[in-house]
C-alpha cells in the first residue's frame, strides 16, 4: 500500500463505476478516475470508519487530551523555568 494521506471520494449519484478520488499534497492535486485504485480509497475508507470511535466517544476522548493540555499549561506558567 502506498503512503497513507488525505483523500476525498467523490460520488456522482447511484454509479460506483463513476466516482473520483481526490487526493492533496503539499505542491500538487490529483484525481485518480481508475475503478480499481478508486476501490483501493473506497476500502480504506471503510477500514477507517470501522475503526473509528462513535461521535461521543471521540468527542469524550478529544476533550480528555485538551484538560490534560490545559492542565499542563497552567503548571507551566504556575512554575516557568
């Protein structure tokens, strides 16, 4: 597989056989139109949502790192250097 990254699926209506991938990089854009690369994101894209946490879950998860960001701040200005 190669380097993972950012992609977006573009669906046009009920036809898998016509959906586009985009994907973006630092200097360059690309759409990839070939069914079978097209069905490589479409998996991967599956693989990630399975995987993925329900929106509170994540939600709960996201707000746990910032208070222990926070929470690290503070102590840092509290006590500098």
């Amino acid at each position: 597989m190669g380097q993972p990254g950012t992609f977006t699926i573009l669906r046009f209506g009920p036809h898998a056989d016509l959906d586009v991938v985009h994907t973006e990089g630092l200097t360059s854009s690309l759409y990839i139109e070939d069914s079978d690369k097209v069905a490589v994101h479409r998996d991967a894209y599956q693989r990630i949502s399975s995987a993925a946490e329900a929106v509170e879950a994540s939600a709960e998860l996201i707000r746990g790192f910032w208070s222990a960001f926070i929470a690290d701040l503070e102590t840092d200005v509290a006590s500098p250097g």
